[in-house]
C-alpha cells in the first residue's frame, strides 16, 4: 500500500507502478475464417391479393354444397310440385261443368291405407251396345295426373273428347292436399292402391244391385290404368308392384308422355357437367322407374292368359321427355313380350298431347278397339 503526500511523493510513486507492474502485451485476434455477411430482410405480403379469390371460391364451394342440400331435403317437392297451380286446392270438379260436354262427374272420397282422405272424379259412361254381351262388360279407367296440374280441369279435357261414347266409369284419384302435405312415391303408390280397392268395391255393389248376381258369378272387371308423366310411373308401379283384387282384372296401360325413370330425367334436363343435379340421384326417394315396372309387369302375367296391352302417347315436340326415351320404353315393353302399340301426336308439346283431336282419337281408337276385343272373348 502506498501512501502519497505532495507532488515529490506522487512522482516516486509513479516510477514505482511503472518498474512493479508487467508491460502490456499485445494479444493478436484469431483470422476469422467466416467473412461476414450483410442481409437485409424485406416482408411481401400475399394476403390482400389472395383474400378475393379464396372468398369467391369459398362463396362457390359453401352455395353449391347449400343447394346439393336442399335439392336432397325438398326433392318431393321439386319433383311433385304440390303447390302448383296455385288454384289446385280449391278447386272442384262442379267448377268444369260446362265443359264436359255431357259426361256427368261426381267426387267420391275414400281413405287411403295410410289413413290419408282421397277424393275421386267419377263419372259413368254408357255405350247403348248392340250385343248383350258388350251391355255386361264393366272397364274401369284409373287416371294419375302429371306433376303440376290440377285433377279436374285434366279430367274434363283428357277424356270429354277420348271417352265420350264409350263404355267406362273413370275415377281419377287425388289426394285431399293441405298446406302441410308433400307427395313422396311412397305415399302415392298407396293412394293407388286404394282407388283400385275402391273400384274393387264399387263393382261388387254394383254388380250385385243391378244384376243380383252372386259373388262367385260376378264378371271380372277390366281395368285400364292410365298416366300421363310422373303418373305413368305411378300407374307402373302400380301395375307392377300390387295385384289386382279377386273380381278385377289388368287390361290394359295407357302411358301419355311416359319417361324410363327420375334419375334419366336429371340426366336429360341438367347435362352440364358442373350442375349437382344429376351427382345426386343415389339420395332419391322417388325413383318411378318405369323402365324396371314394365320388366316386372311382363314376368308377373307371363304365365297367364291374358296379358296387359302397353299403348304410349308420344308428343314429337315434347320440350321435356327426349324420344330416345319413349324408345326405351317402348323396346322395353317389346322385350317383356306385352302387346305394344304406339303413336306420336304432330306437333304436340309434353303438356297438351291428349287435348289435340290427333291424340283423343288415338287413345279412343285404342279403347274402342280393346272393348271389341274383350266383348269377343266373352261368354
């Protein structure tokens, strides 16, 4: 320790730290090996121009899955169009009187299997035969409707010119529809079933209040079934799926502007590749496969005598049902070895095929020429 007083003791003190402490020595840095590198660093960001086109095709993705959606949960009423026309609930066969030229309708009502009401339009058509035994015979013409269109004013047009002066009684089924009622094929192969069970009945009585003939002496009766559109597949079903009562008998189908199926229909209607429509027909509840019904309906009266005649109405203008299908049908039908017959309406759209004098004379003829043929038959 060194005790320093005045400048004289300052400068021997000086001297002292310089011999006692060590020199300094120079310690040389090692090379560096890695020479050193300037980065600068600048951020591009892609979210502004990125942000558009990933909400537009998220926009595309989310609306196209929406819709593929709803077309599976409201199909029924897609395809059955229960709303249309608007006037269709209300409307009743006294409304068409003036234009039935003659035939007298009337509404019936009967209870469907699933405990659903149905009102009928029936009327009774005469044919002042000349033979007795045409005078015996009793057809019976069951009418489905298309999609789309009301039950009377189809009926007082399909078959005021078509039925007039032949032997009939037409019940044309309809099911009592409210604000909450949505047709399915379900729900409308059972309102069949109970028209052909009304018609079962309604022979019975009649026959035995006219005749007073016994149950086991009652003379079948031939039953015509007829569609027209969606209600050619419902008469298919029907032909195909339920046997005819004890005193009826499947005489002959008429298919007005028939297709194979629903499934063919989305593919003819929504071609485009990007559409849904058409990706979607494993989730359909409402086949109407005609084309499979005839196949059925041709192995069920195989090995009886009589078998159904097939008549298709065909519109050559028809701006829904392409001809390719009626074709298909109607080689179906050769190929299920049932008498098959065929006629296409000039100038006819899918709507208005029976309202033209060309269609009403070709369904007409086609009766008139199934009654000669019955009455022959007839013991």
């Amino acid at each position: 320790m060194l005790l320093v007083r005045g400048p004289r003791s300052l400068a021997i003190a000086r001297r002292h730290l310089a011999f006692s402490l060590p020199p300094l020595k120079h310690v040389a840095k090692p090379p560096c090996s890695v020479a050193p590198t300037w980065t600068c660093i600048r951020s591009f960001h892609l979210e502004g121009l990125a942000l558009a086109p990933v909400v537009f095709s998220g926009l595309f993705v989310a609306l196209w899955t929406w819709k593929c959606c709803m077309l599976v949960i409201f199909q029924n009423k897609i395809i059955f169009m229960p709303g249309l026309p608007p006037n269709a609930r209300w409307e009743r066969i006294g409304d068409y009187t003036n234009q039935c030229a003659g035939i007298k309708w009337r509404e019936e009502r009967t209870r469907s299997r699933d405990g659903k009401d149905l009102a009928l339009c029936v009327a009774d058509v005469h044919l002042g035969a000349e033979r007795r035994k045409e005078e015996t015979l009793s057809i019976y013409i069951l009418y489905f409707q298309g999609n789309a269109s009301s039950t009377p004013p189809t009926l007082t047009g399909s078959f005021t010119g078509s039925l007039h002066h032949k032997t009939a009684n037409v019940p044309g089924v309809q099911r009592l529809q409210d604000f909450v009622y949505i047709p399915t094929e379900k729900g409308l192969r059972l309102d069949a079933a109970a028209a052909l069970d009304w018609i079962s009945d309604y022979h019975h009585n009649a026959s035995v209040a006219t005749a007073g003939v016994s149950d086991s002496s009652i003379q079948p009766a031939e039953v015509l079934l007829w569609g027209q559109s969606i209600g050619s597949g419902v008469a298919t079903n029907l032909a195909a799926e339920y046997a005819m009562p004890g005193n009826c008998r499947l005489n002959s189908l008429v298919l007005e502007t028939a297709f194979t199926s629903t499934r063919a229909m989305l593919e003819v209607l929504y071609p485009q590749k990007w559409l849904p429509y058409k990706y979607l027909w494993p989730f359909l509840r409402s086949h109407l496969d005609s084309w499979k019904n005839l196949d059925s309906i041709g192995a069920r009266y195989k090995s009886k005598c009589s078998r159904p005649h097939v008549f298709f109405l065909e519109a050559s203008k028809d701006e829904l049902v392409p001809t390719s299908l009626g074709q298909q049908l109607f080689d179906q039908s050769v190929k299920s070895e049932l008498t098959t017959e065929r006629h296409s309406v000039g100038g006819a759209f899918h709507n208005d095929a029976i309202f033209r004098v060309e269609g009403r004379k070709a369904v007409a003829d086609f009766i008139s020429k199934r009654i000669k043929e019955i009455s022959t038959k007839a013991p």
